[in-house]
C-alpha cells in the first residue's frame, strides 16, 4: 500500500492555522479577562462607596427607573412600546451611571477632605494639560502648596489652616515672580472660610478659568518652573547630636 505524500507546505501552513487560531483565542480570553476586572473593580467601588453613603444604591435605581417607566408610558399613549423602552432603557443607564459617579466623586472628596495633598490629588486626577508640581512649598505644621501650570497660566493653590498656607503662597508668587514674567499667576486657598474655596469644588473653578497661553508657550514656562525646583524644606534649628546610636540600639 503505497503512502501519499504530503506537500512541503502543508505542515507550515497548518501551524500558521494554529497559531493563528491560538491567537484569536489568547485575544479573546485577555479581553474576556479586562472586562471581568473591570466589572470587579466596579463592583468594589460600589460596595466602599455604599459604606459611607447608603443612599447611593437608591439614586443609582431611581436614575435608571424613571426614564425607562417614562418610556413605557410613552410607548403606550404616544408611539409604539418596541421604540420607546429601548430609549428609556438607554437613556436611564446614562443618567445612572451620571449619578452614580457623581456620588463615588462626592465620597472620594469627603475622604479626602482635610488631609495634606488632597488638592494635588484632584488636579492629577482632571483631564486635560493640567502640569501639577505637589508641595513646592511646605512647612512644618504640614501645610503646604501646590504649583500648576497650564494654559490659564501658574495656579498656585494652598492647603492648611491659620496663616500658614497664605504665607507659603505669598513666598512662592515672590520666588517665581522673575521666571513667569507677565503670565497670569492665580492663587487658591482650600478651605471653607471666606475667600476660599472648598475641595468639591476645586476642579469646577479651574476648568472655569480662561485659556491665555498657547501650547508652546505652556511647555517652555513649565520647563523653566521645574527648573528652579521647590521650596527648601524646613530644618529644625539648633545643634545636631552627635551620639545618636545608629542601627536603633543604645551603646
């Protein structure tokens, strides 16, 4: 019984098949994977968020409810239901979702609220050309200052309490005066109290603020601040001792 012989390109060709085919698969099971983690970290999210604010889950549902009720009324007095649901169905995970990061937002400002850095956190967290160099300025009560660069110009923002973070401000206006020039120089102090501005509402204030620089113009003024660097730290004052023990044993 004489054997058939195969073409030179078949085995080739067959595990060009597989590995092709093994690909596909390896695309699809990463894919399946992203989706399962990010389903995970949702779900994660929503349950810290639902510890401290209860009332999440039910302005999550009302958000997706009204407008698919809506809908179902709609498709019974106005059109047909199989155009109507579909809309409402849509229309009410937009205003879902809406609401439910606005309540996760809501949360995260409230934990953040008070502690040192919590302005830098905000600003890195924003989209757009937003150059942030955290704690340029610091002293040792732990207040401290923030400087950003954008196309609204040097945003200079404070946080702490008493006079503190308005004479880190002060300092960092008169040591970068010379470097800015004519660009616009804004300053913001964190707080409740009056002339100042709330956490919640620090990235409403800078996306508000006017656009004056072009592009260029930002990188090269960026360039120049990280240049000169931050503020010295503070040091205590007085003599250093001299007999510290070193690997934290007394002799």
């Amino acid at each position: 019984m004489a054997l058939r012989k195969q073409p030179r390109d078949a085995a080739p060709a067959a595990a060009k098949n597989g590995a092709s085919s093994n690909g596909r698969g390896g695309a699809a099971a990463q894919e399946g994977t992203g989706f399962r983690a990010r389903l995970a970290q949702l779900w994660l999210v929503f349950k810290i968020t639902r510890q401290r604010d209860p009332q999440v889950l039910w302005i999550t549902l009302a958000g997706l409810g009204v407008p698919l009720v809506l809908g179902v009324v709609l498709g019974l007095f106005v059109g047909p239901l199989y155009l109507w649901i579909p809309i409402g169905v849509l229309l009410g995970a937009v205003i879902a979702l809406n609401l439910f990061s606005r309540r996760v937002q809501r949360t995260a400002f409230a934990e953040m609220e008070g502690k040192p850095g919590a302005a830098a956190g905000v600003v890195e967290r924003m989209r757009g050309d937003w150059r942030i160099t955290p704690a340029v300025g610091i002293n040792r009560h732990q207040d401290v200052v923030h400087r950003v660069v954008s196309r609204a110009g040097v945003v200079i923002i404070a946080e702490g309490r008493g006079r503190g973070p308005r004479e880190l401000l002060a300092a960092e206006k008169r040591r970068i005066r010379r470097v800015v020039g004519d660009t616009p120089v804004t300053d913001i102090v964190i707080g409740t109290g009056e002339g100042e501005t709330p956490l919640p509402k620090l990235q409403s204030t800078l996306m508000r603020m006017r656009r004056v620089l072009p592009r260029g113009e930002v990188d090269a003024l960026d360039r120049r601040l990280r240049a000169i660097g931050g503020a010295a730290l503070p040091i205590p004052k007085g003599p250093i001792p001299r007999n510290i023990p070193r690997g934290g044993r007394p002799r």
